[in-house]
C-alpha cells in the first residue's frame, strides 16, 4: 500500500510541474464554459440597422423607441436614404432596414392599417430570420398597445419584409463560404505545419541544409505543392456550389479565385511557421488542427455572429485570417462586390501573411540542434 501510496505523489509531482498538463487539465475547461457558455451565442444582439423615417410622426417615433430600448438593434443615423442604405448594405455596415413611408400614422389611425418596409441581408439567412422576427414581434406589442387589451385589433400594422442577396432563405450562401475558409484553413495549415518536420525526423533537413538551396527557396518549396491543390480543392466546391447546390456566383471568377489563392499563401505561411517551431509532426498536427479548428469556427463569422461577443473576444477575431475571407467571399459570391468592396480586407490578408512569411525566415535555423 505504501508503494502505491508513493505512485500516486510521484505521479501528483508529474503533474503539477508540468505546465502544459496543468493548462490542459485546468485552463482547458475553463476557457471553454466561458467562450462556449457566455460568448458564443446564437441570439442576435445589438444588430447595426438603419432606420429610413419618411413619416416622422408621432406614430413612427413611438415604434422607433421601442426598437431602440429592445437592446436587440443600434440604429446607424448616417444611413438615412436609400441610397445610403444600399452601400450600407453591401459593405456589411447593416444587417436590416426599416422604411417608414408618408403619412404613416395617419394611414394607422384614419384607414387603420398602415405598411412598413422591412429589408434584411440575407445572405445570412439565420439571422436575417431572426431579425425580421425580432421587428415582427415588437410590431405586434405596439399593435396590441394601441388596441388596449380588444379582442379585434382595430389599428394594424403590415411589416413587407424584403430579403435582399438570398430572397429563398436558402442556407448554401452561408453554408459554402464558411466551408470554403474552413477547409482551406485546415488543409493548407495543417498539410504544411508537417512538412519542414517530418525532413527533420526523417533526418533529410541535414541534405537541404547543406545543399546550395537559401532557407527562402526551401520554405517555398515546401509551400508550392499545397498551393496548387488547395486551388484544386477551391475550384471543386465552386463548381460543387454551383452545378449541385445550385449557388450562382454573382461577382468575378477571377477576382474569386484570386483572393482565395491569396488566402490559401496566408494559411501556407502560417503552416510554415508552425513547422519551424515544432519538433515533432504530432505537435504540429495537434497545433494546427486544435489552434485552426477553433478559431475558424468561433471567430470567422461563420457560426456566430462577431457583433454578439464580448469586446475582448471581437478584438481576437481580427487576427484570425478566416474572418476576413469569409466576409470576401461572401462579398464577391453572394453581393456580387468588386475589388473597391473587399480592398481592406484583401489588405489585411496581405499584411498577415508578410508577418508570419518573415517571422518563419528569421526563425529558420540553418544549423540543427
């Protein structure tokens, strides 16, 4: 029993003066009810809207407060004509719109009904539905105030609710833009953060290192092969997108595959810079998988919306490159955008992949340890 005893403390000892045991035994849970539980949520809050008051009577102020105070919506005020509204809508700025016409109360107390205009964004259709239901419901509340607890509403209010981008609510517009960035993401990270590893375990590394090759042409070399059948995987699920799911792309084939190739350099040179580090193919595996996984899921848009989380995690997602491919794709193949639209993320990607292309040159070792 005393044996057994001075195991078990032995092992404890194991333990405890392992860091990465303790983070995965302890930081691991905890990280994870906080994220899972608090800040990944499917509810829509504080979603950026514009509001378009033509009538700007008491009527229409009355309704506009109460979408105000329901904490679901942030009424954008530089976006008060159409217009406006519609760059707004194809740069992202808005995820609905609401059109107050003329004469609006007195079409409510005079005819007893009037018409409100109610425009979503639907290529995400999840939360355009759940928008649109949110103003439904505050117009029925208001409707049932004026009715004054009657069983027959005498004053009602008709939401015409207009789906821009994906007027069929069909789930594919958001469905193939997140698994574009994600399989991407996985295979061209996961297929390259092994490569410069596995020449180290099998002990080739030695040859290229004394060969004429400069530590540039080796970590392109490594990078080279994945480019081109990650390209082959983008052409399959367009051409899956289209000719099976149905999905027409609306903008540029060109510029489409351009800012995928640009994204597929960016996730090669974060692959690479993982290979350096690491000594073994299963650490790079585990990091590329578990550290990639995670964040394209949680914080490229694709799941959840951004606007939902916490300030601290909004921050975080903008290191993650899938969040801004995401918004690309969904710009050229679904708003049908052109480069002016996508400019800044396009820049962004750029400035990722630099950082860790020559983060990966200075942390390549000529000389093996």
């Amino acid at each position: 029993m005393e044996q057994f005893i001075a195991f078990v403390k032995k092992e404890f000892y194991h333990v405890l003066r392992d860091r990465r045991t303790l983070f995965i035994l302890f930081g691991m849970p905890l990280a994870q009810i906080l994220i899972f539980g608090f800040a990944l949520t499917n509810e829509v809050k504080n979603a950026r809207i514009a509001v378009f008051d033509q009538a700007k009577d008491e009527a229409s102020q009355q309704l506009i407060s109460r979408i105000t105070a329901s904490g679901y919506f942030e009424i954008q005020e530089d976006v008060m004509d159409n217009s406006l509204m519609e760059d707004a809508f194809k740069s992202g700025k808005i995820k609905l719109a609401i059109i107050f016409p003329r004469h609006f109360e007195n079409d409510l107390f005079h005819q007893h009904h009037a018409q409100i205009q109610v425009i979503a964004d639907a290529s995400d259709p999840n939360t355009a539905t759940t928008l649109t239901s949110y103003i439904s419901s505050i117009i029925q509340d208001y409707q049932a105030e004026l009715a004054g607890g009657a069983a027959v509403m005498p004053y009602q209010i008709i939401p015409e609710i207009r789906m821009l981008y994906n007027p069929q609510l069909k789930g594919a517009p958001n469905f193939v833009p997140g698994v574009m960035a994600l399989v991407l993401m996985l295979v061209s990270v996961m297929m390259t953060a092994i490569s410069i590893v596995r020449e180290k375990e099998t002990g080739t590394m030695e040859v290229l290192l004394v060969s004429p090759f400069k530590p540039t042409w080796v970590i392109l070399s490594k990078a080279v092969p994945y480019l081109i059948l990650s390209l082959v995987n983008v052409l399959t699920i367009l051409l899956m997108s289209v000719y099976v799911l149905d999905l027409p792309i609306a903008g540029s084939w060109v510029l489409l595959l351009a800012e995928s190739t640009l994204f597929i350099i960016t996730c090669l040179t974060l692959g690479i810079f993982i290979s350096i580090k690491t000594k073994s193919q299963q650490v790079a595996m585990l990091i590329s998988l578990m550290g990639m996984l995670l964040p394209t899921i949680m914080f490229s848009g694709f799941m959840f919306p951004i606007e939902n989380m916490p300030l601290p995690l909004q921050l975080i997602s903008n290191v993650v490159p899938a969040k801004w491919f995401y918004i690309i794709i969904k710009s050229i193949m679904i708003k049908g955008l052109g480069f002016e639209g996508i400019w800044k993320e396009t820049l962004i990607l750029i400035m990722i992949t630099l950082f860790f292309f020559l983060l990966s040159l200075r942390s390549f070792k000529i000389r093996l340890e």
